[in-house]
C-alpha cells in the first residue's frame, strides 16, 4: 500500500514562504513518519516469509503503535519490548498496544537488547520464523522510506526549498531525507531537531545511517557531508518540555489549525522558528517543515 501525502501553504508566515508536508495524514497504522518506514520495513518481512516481528520501543513510541497496527493488519504476531515499568493508567499508544493485544514486555533500558534476543528465540521455539525491527525504524528500508518520500514531493510540487525541518529521533527518517535532498534537489538544507539525543551521537548515527544507504544504493560519498543536526530545542530529554514549547504547540494551533506534540512536532517546530529567526532568513524563503505526526503523544 502507497500513498501520497499533502502539501499545504502556511499563509500565517508572512516574512518567509513556509509549506508543510503532511506526514501526520499518512494513512497507515496511525499517521506519521513511523507508518510510511513501516510500509517499507513490513513489505520486507513478508518477503522473507516472515510471521512475527519482534521490536522495542518507549512507552509512548509511535514506532510500537504503527508497528503493532500494521501487524494486525497483516495477520503477523507482533511482541513489543518496552523500556520502562508498566503503568496502572494506560493512554494514548500504549492503550492501543493493549487495544490490539499484542505482546507487551516490559524491562530495563540496559536490558533491551537481551530481551530482544530472547523474544526472537521464543518465537522460534514456537515453530514462527521471526523478523526483527531495531526500535524507531531505525534500518535501510526506514531510510529508503525517505528518500523515496523525497521523490514524491518533487513530483507534488516545483518549488525549490531552501531550508527543511523535522523532528529527528534515532535517525533513519533524516538520513532519508538528507540523502533525497542530496540527490533531488540542488541546494536545499535539512534540519534535524533533536527530541532527545545529544548532538555529537545524533549526528554520528545519522551518519551511519546514510553510509549504509548510499553504500547499498550505490550513491555518491558526497551525501556524508553537511549533516545538520542540533540539540537546542529538546527540552532537555525524551518527552522533556518546557514553556516556550506549550506555548508554541497552543500558537500554531490556534494560528493554523496544525496540531503539533510536545514530543517530537513541537520541538521540531520551535527549533524551525528559532534557527528562522537567528539566521534571518530572507523574505520569500522557501522552507519546509516535515510534519512526522505525534497526535497521540499529545493525547497522552
């Protein structure tokens, strides 16, 4: 299943020309970045005649939701391995993993990757012949997910963008872009925002990522260069907040009808306005803010 999401003009900006691609209307497993990499990262399961998925994630990750979500959908057993202790009041994501009745298990940060492991080794005793996802997606098919995703909004739309924005988390959705922009575009910058990572390991997982595709893709080694990843507006954390960020989540929802969260959008989007307005951005400046989704964290 394809699809091909909407991009729409902020007329609210006056100074700068500022579009949003709308990851969050993705109609798959919930919206969001972590649909459209499921789609890809999914597709090769089934390839390899796969029948379970093992993955891992926090106890609001939008990457265990659409992994969950989709898994139903294709009738393939699903463990999430969550890195936190249970709580006695579920919401938002969390309350659909248990909506779904998928496998839940709970454990140490420290631990994830043993219980891991052991969920893959279970499931195999069991007569299933697992898949293992790395928590957010983080893998080629999630990076290929962008890149392509790169492709589609060239074919949507024949504005040069300057400068683009995301919230970037383990990596995978910003090296896609960062490579597709490399590849489609002449000059365009992205931004990746951290939500939680700090600026030197950020970086060097993106990097990562991107060697890996472009090696496999066959690209060239000038798409390593001018990652851009910074650490500002995180909030200081994971689900970290701070006021700036609840009032700029109420501002643009107000102004826009845009509905960010203060987990992954928001930061984004309050780094977007504070780099806008650090660099003084020309009038008329093209600039793209990917809206990855995160409804859920909000409702959370």
């Amino acid at each position: 299943m394809s699809a091909i999401t909407p991009l729409e003009k902020v007329n609210s900006f006056t100074d700068i020309n500022l579009y949003i691609k709308r990851d969050d209307l993705y109609p798959i497993s919930g919206g969001g970045n972590k649909g459209r990499k499921l789609n890809y990262i999914l597709k090769k399961c089934l390839e390899e005649k796969c029948n379970a998925v093992v993955t891992c994630g926090g106890i609001q990750s939008n990457h265990a939701r659409a992994t969950a979500i989709r898994c139903r959908e294709l009738g393939i057993e699903c463990t999430i391995i969550i890195h936190s202790t249970p709580l006695e009041d579920s919401t938002g994501n969390l309350k659909i993993l248990e909506l779904l009745g998928v496998r839940l298990v709970y454990c140490e940060l420290s631990d994830i990757s043993k219980v891991m492991d052991l969920e893959m080794e279970r499931y195999c005793r069991l007569g299933y012949s697992p898949f293992y996802i790395w928590g957010g997606g983080h893998c080629y098919e999630g990076t290929l997910a962008y890149f392509d995703a790169v492709s589609e909004l060239k074919e949507q739309s024949e504005i040069e963008f300057d400068a683009v924005f995301l919230a970037s988390g383990t990596g995978a959705t910003q090296a896609g872009l960062h490579c597709g922009f490399k590849h489609y575009y002449n000059h365009t910058i992205v931004h990746g925002i951290s939500v939680a990572r700090d600026q030197n390991r950020g970086t060097s997982e993106i990097k990562k990522s991107v060697e890996e595709f472009i090696s496999i893709s066959n690209l060239n080694n000038n798409y390593i260069n001018n990652i851009i990843f910074t650490d500002k507006y995180n909030c200081g954390g994971y689900e970290k907040t701070c006021n700036e960020l609840s009032e700029i989540i109420s501002k643009v929802a107000k102004n826009t009808g845009i509905i960010l969260d203060p987990v992954y959008t928001g930061k984004a989007w309050m780094g977007m306005e504070n780099i806008i307005k650090t660099e003084q951005y020309p009038k008329h400046t093209n600039v793209l803010f990917w809206h990855t989704g995160g409804l859920l964290n909000l409702m959370a």
